[in-house]
C-alpha cells in the first residue's frame, strides 16, 4: 500500500491542511486513513484532509512525503482525480 501525502500548506478553518491520496483506489486510501484514525468527514472527492500537526503521523504511517503538485499529477495519472466542478456535474 502506498499513499502520498503534499506538505501543510493548504489554510481553512483556522488551520493549515495537507492533502493525503492514493494513486491506486479510494479503498487503499480509506484503509491507510482508517488506520490512521482520520475521521471518513476529512474525505473530500479524491483526498483526505490531514491537519498540519497530524502531517508527521502520517509520514511515520507510511505516507510518501511528495509536493502539491505531485499529488494532483498521481491522481490524474490514476484516473483517481474529482475536482469541484465534477461533484457540481452530478459526479457520486
């Protein structure tokens, strides 16, 4: 199993987010994030969301430290990728 995850870089909600994805399945994903104890609410279309002060966690986890663009490339690579407008297209 092998998840990447992009640096904290990403504010909302009073914090700074990094985003956590597989290049494989939603259900490898779900599997690592489960085992990491991120709540299936921080899923949002194709990632995890993954506070700042959880970002180390995940590496030690098994997470592969790659950049915000790396990670938008694997899951478009994967075909894995559902942006915005895609859940505005009546996407599930």
């Amino acid at each position: 199993m092998t998840v990447y995850i992009d640096p904290p870089t990403w504010p909302g909600h009073g914090r700074v987010w990094s985003h956590l994805i597989s290049d494989v399945s939603y259900d490898e994903l779900h599997a690592f994030a489960d085992e990491l104890g991120a709540p299936r609410r921080a899923f949002e279309r194709d990632h995890y969301d993954i506070p700042s002060h959880r970002y180390e966690e995940a590496v030690r986890a098994g997470a592969v430290q790659v950049s915000s663009r790396e990670v938008v490339r694997l899951l478009y690579g994967a075909g894995l990728r559902r942006p915005k407008r895609w859940e505005r297209k009546g996407g599930s």
